[in-house]
C-alpha cells in the first residue's frame, strides 16, 4: 500500500440511523480487507460510537461479535428504564457497556484523531466534541430524544447528534481529511401498523405501581417488539382494539428519522463528501438491532462495490 504521505489523508464520516448504524462495522472492514487506510474518523450517534471504538483500536472483528450478540432482551437491559421526566432512559446503562468496549477514556488517548457530533436541545446548535471525557461525549451523541435524556455537558444540555449532522462529513475536513467517504444509513421514513402499549393510568399508589410495571424490562423488550409491528408473546394492559394510537418509542423514532431525512438530503445536495456509501437497508429500522447480520453484510456489500471509487480517489492500487 502507498504511504500517507504519497496519498490523501482520509477521513470516514459515520452517520446516525440507530440498527441501521451497525452496517458501519461492515464498511470498517471491507476497508480493512482491501487495506485501506483511514487517517480521520467523525461520527454522529451510532456512527460516533462504532467511530469511537475504531479509533480506539478495537478490532472490527470484536465489533462484529457484540453486535451479534444483541437481541430484543439485551437491548432491553441496556434502557435501564426511571421514571419519566426527558427521557424514559438516564443512559447509565449505555455508557457503562460502552466502557466495557472501549479501552480508553479520553479522547488524546485514541490512536486516530475522533471527533462526535451531538445538538444543543436548547439551542439547536450542532456540537462538535474532539476532546475530553470521551464516554460523555458518545453518551451525549447517542442521547436519542424521548428515549434517553439529554445529556449535561458543561452549561449545556445535549442529545443525538443526528439532528443537526446525520453524517458530519464537513467536521471530517475541518480536523485535516483531503478526501471523505461518507457513510449514509438514515432509515426511510415507512409505513407501519402502530401498537399502543401504554396501560391506563389511575392516581394514587395504583399509579407508581403501573407504571413501574410498565418500565420493567420485560415491558420495554415488548414496547420495542410492539414499536416496529411485531407481536408480543403477551397482551398488555390498556390495548385497545381500533384505533390504535402510536405509542412513544414509535413517536419518537418516526419523529427523528423524519426529521434526519430531511436534513440529510438537504447536506447531500451541498455534497462535501468526496463519495457516498448507502448501503442497502430498505425493511430495517431504527430498533431493529436483533438484525445486525444482514446489516453488517448490507455495509460489506455496498462498500465492496465501492472500493474501485475509493482506490481511484485515493490514487492507490
């Protein structure tokens, strides 16, 4: 392979897209197999967290493994479901299996240069975090709305950078890339037959004890079974028969892919990527993490196709 010095320094920049996000472990390592090498890494939630670990050197292979391993209970587990107040989640549980991942805490101890998009809910200003406590910026970027709180970063409040930077292409070359490949998952907006799981609430003690039932964690692996269409193996307490309104993890998911892809398609026609990876994700949505095989592979297939753009951009062979 050419040195750095006789190419382009490179940067990837990995967008949001939640399950759809796992196809950047497939493009990470057909990049790898065809030996290309990455100088620069930018990501935006899902994409911030996978670009984390890359350029903290985790083996993709290692990646590929967890990622396996996710199924609708574990994904459960990790919401660690408190009472409501800006998120049905305080994330704690997120950021201490990122730990568990992640070999370094602090983002001058990473082997490549890193920076994590995330949005001011207050502002909406899109934030860019290069340095620091690297777990509270991933956790900052992966706050989505509605599901995890916002998280506090110094004066500010932040969640999901996908807001404001689905895929921060633009923050790539402000840290140094000449050239960019850019990764796109953003799921399409589908349609789907909402559930409604939300049990009627009654005051008093009655009240708390719902809705602590409702947040166990046998509950939220059914509210994400019941957000994207498929059947529980149990009924739930307030289901009503017609018509069924959308409950709040099919809000809030619908809500912010509308959203990102709006905003997306809005920064493709600006076009600062150098080249543009889509992979083919048409059926798989934002919770669906329990399909990260075909995910993966959608990410290998469609950066092999690519791989002739991207050694002729870089001027390798």
């Amino acid at each position: 392979m050419h040195t750095t010095s006789s190419r382009p320094k490179l940067g990837v920049a990995l967008g949001s897209g939640a399950a759809r996000g796992l196809a950047h472990i497939g493009v990470l390592k057909v990049l790898e197999e065809a030996d290309i090498q990455i100088d620069i890494v930018t990501g935006t939630s899902m994409g911030a967290f996978i670009g984390a670990m890359y350029a903290a050197g985790v083996p993709v292979t290692q990646m590929e493994r967890v990622a396996l391993e996710i199924d609708w209970f574990s994904m459960a587990r990790l919401l660690a479901p408190v009472m409501p107040t800006s998120g049905l989640s305080d994330g704690k549980k997120l950021v201490a299996f990122m730990a568990e991942l992640l070999p370094v805490r602090d983002f001058k101890d990473l082997q490549l240069p890193l920076a994590v998009t995330a949005t001011d809910i207050n502002t909406g200003e899109a934030i860019i975090i290069k340095q620091g406590d690297l777990l509270e910026a991933l956790h900052a970027s992966l706050a989505f709305p509605g599901i995890f709180s916002p998280v506090r970063f110094g004066q500010r409040f932040l969640v999901d950078g996908g807001l404001c930077n689905p895929i921060p292409a633009d923050v790539a070359r402000s840290l140094g890339a000449e050239k960019i490949i850019g990764i796109c998952t953003i799921p399409a907006v589908v349609k789907q037959t909402p559930e409604t799981f939300m049990p009627t609430m009654h005051g008093g003690s009655r009240t708390i004890n719902r809705w602590r039932d409702f947040f166990s964690t046998r509950r939220i692996e059914q509210a994400f079974r019941s957000a994207l269409g498929h059947e529980t193996e149990e009924s739930l307490d307030g289901m009503l028969d017609t018509p069924k309104i959308p409950n709040i993890f099919r809000v809030c998911a619908q809500s912010v892919a509308i959203m990102e892809n709006v905003i997306n398609e809005l920064q493709l026609r600006q076009n600062p990527h150098d080249l543009i990876i889509r992979p083919l994700l048409e059926g798989v949505t934002l919770l669906e993490f329990h399909r990260a095989k075909e995910v993966i592979a959608a990410g290998e297939a469609a950066t092999r196709a690519a791989l002739p753009q991207i050694r002729y951009m870089l001027n390798v062979t």
